[in-house]
C-alpha cells in the first residue's frame, strides 16, 4: 500500500520588515520570495532574518529581492 505524504509550502514576499509571525500560516516549508526590507541595510535585514528564525517550518527558503541586492552594494 502507498503512503502519501503531503508538504505544505507557505510563500510571501514584499514584508519590508513587517513582522508578520503571528500572521504565517504553518507549514512545513516557508518561502519569502524579495523584498524583506526596505532600504536592504543590514539592520533591516537581521530583524527580517529575526522574525523568520522564529517561524515554526522546518525549511527556509529565502528569495532576495531588487532591494537586498541593491543594499549589498550599498553597504
């Protein structure tokens, strides 16, 4: 007999350092697809990196954005 064996995969973008924890569905997999931040400074992007630490899924993927690339450059 085949067991199957589901994966739920929650996907969000365009947060910009919105703190959203208690607004993520649950899941197995979490996936932020750009734009964590504003600006991409590495202020914003350790307190979005925070938030996401705290979420539940076993596995995180995350995507950068137009702005995590162009404050790379920034900083």
């Amino acid at each position: 007999m085949t067991t199957t064996q589901r994966i739920r995969i929650v996907c969000t973008s365009d947060t910009h350092n919105d703190d959203l924890t208690g607004h993520v569905p649950a899941g197995d997999v979490f996936v932020h697809a750009g734009d964590m931040t504003d600006y991409g400074t590495t202020e914003e992007l350790e307190k979005a990196l925070s938030w996401i630490r705290k979420l539940p899924h076993k596995l995180k993927v995350i995507i950068p954005g137009m702005l995590q690339a162009l404050g790379s450059f920034l900083i």
